[in-house]
C-alpha cells in the first residue's frame, strides 16, 4: 500500500521530516524507496536533466506520462507525484483531462501544478474531483522567461505576502501539500506555520516539512552544474570510510533530511 496524504499530514503534526527525491526512471525510483525516500517527484526537470533542454518548457504530458510509469512501475510503498508541464494547464478542463491521464495511465498519485491565485479555480476544480495536487510556488521554472532567470522569489515584502497568501488560499480550496522553490527562508518558515497541508521546500530553508532536491544534482551529475542550495551527497561518501554507491547517496540524503542536519 502506497503512503496516503495522512500519513504526511500526520508527520507534520509530529514534527517529522520527509525526505523527497525526484526520479524519471524505474531503476533510480526503486533504489530510492529501498533508502527511504517517501515521495517521488516526477519533475520536469527531466527536460533538462534527461532530455538536454535548457528550460523545462519542452516536457510533453506524453513524456510525463511515460516517465511517471516508469517510476511507478518498481515501486511499490512511495507516493508518486508528477508534474502538469507547461501549457497543460490552461483552462480547467485541458488540466483535470491531464491529470486524469498522469494518475490513471501513469501510474502517479498525486499532480504538482506551477501556479498560485490564478491556478485557484482548476485546483478547486481537481480537487473536488479527488485529484490531490500540490500547488508550485516561489520560483515557477515555466515562467522562466517571464521571470528572466532562476531567480529567488518573495524577497520584497509584497511578493512575499502574495505567496503566503497564495498557500493559505490553495489550501482553502483542497490542495493536498505546497511545495515552496527558491524563496527566503523566514518566509518559507512562515508558510509552513500558517498552513495545515505539508509544505515540501527546495532552496527554501531548514523550517519545511520536507526537502526535494534534483536527484542529478545531488549525486553531481547534472549538465550544467547545480543550483548552489543543492548538495553533493555522493560525493561525501568519497571522503568518507562508507561504501560509495548511488543507494549510499540516496540514504545519506534521508537520514540528513530527516535528522534537520541538510538544509543548514
Ligand atoms: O521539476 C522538478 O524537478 C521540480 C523541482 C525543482 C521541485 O519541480
């Protein structure tokens, strides 16, 4: 049986941490749950980690898809989430036909969708339709060209108060978890406090209920290097007496996450 939203709603309430990986494929996928991982992120980053893009905007739902199966395909306990990738979600009913098709054809069990005030409707929408969804907040690598770089989010205090605004009001209307990329950590810390549902960060300090990084960049083979909150958790096993193995890597990244040591 897979994990279910209780199960992390419960861990928040305890105070836990949950670590979060993303995986594209069966073999990272299995190794991931066998070291602890909870939720895997079907991103699409793969359209830059796997596919060479410079921007995720190329990802297809038919690519989603197909990277959610093999993910789901040798796993059997984590929750899947996977990405509605660029221009999938523009009016309702195109992002509930998509999500549909990420969880029933794809194997996947919960969406993640960039987006705040103005995704409220369609996540209303989905959710009232028992599709769960994390909202994407902060930083939305979709908006990359709009935004003019991979940049922080929320510095200045009214972009801050939209996107605490923005969690709490996804919250009010069924999303299931927040994840926060890219945006300070008093404010991501706020988010996490004003909110019931888990709050998974990246680049977003040490308060959130639970960290994703880019699996590549974590175990440093990303094309064009990593972001610098990430870390190289594969590259300490080099200088360390342990055994050196992606598996190693991937548990050394659970017990840190778990235990508060990573992010510092
Ligand atoms: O696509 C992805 O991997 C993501 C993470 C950066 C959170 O959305």
């Amino acid at each position: 049986m897979r994990y279910t939203n209780d199960h992390f709603l419960k861990k928040k309430k305890q105070g836990e941490k949950t670590a979060v990986l993303t995986a594209y494929d069966a073999s990272f996928a299995q190794l991931m749950e066998n070291a602890g991982v909870e939720i895997i992120l079907v991103g699409d980053s793969l359209g830059m980690v796997v596919q060479g893009n410079d921007s995720t905007i190329p990802v297809s739902i038919d690519d989603m898809i197909y990277h959610t199966q093999c993910v789901s395909h040798q796993t059997q306990q984590v929750l899947i989430m996977a990405d509605l990738p660029f221009a999938t979600t523009y009016n309702t009913e195109l992002c509930y036909h998509n999500a549909a098709r990420l969880l029933a054809e794809g194997g996947a069990q919960m969406v993640k969708i960039e987006g705040g005030q103005i995704m409220l409707d369609t996540v209303q929408f989905l959710t009232q339709r028992s599709i769960p969804v994390c909202a994407h907040l902060g930083l939305l690598p979709q908006s990359v060209y709009r935004l003019g770089g991979y940049k922080v989010q929320g510095k200045k205090e009214n972009d801050a108060q939209q996107i605490l605004d923005d969690a709490i009001a996804m919250e009010a209307v069924g999303a299931d978890m927040i994840l926060l990329e890219c945006v300070p950590a008093d404010l991501a810390k706020k988010i996490t406090q004003a909110v019931q549902i888990p709050v998974i960060g990246i680049g977003a300090g040490k308060d959130c209920d639970a960290q994703v990084l880019v699996s590549y960049d974590m175990l440093g083979m990303s094309l064009n290097g990593s972001p610098s909150f990430s870390h190289n958790f594969l590259a300490d096993l080099a200088k360390s007496d342990g055994e050196i193995s992606i598996k190693s890597a991937f548990e050394a990244y659970v017990n840190a996450v778990q235990s508060g040591i990573f992010p510092h």
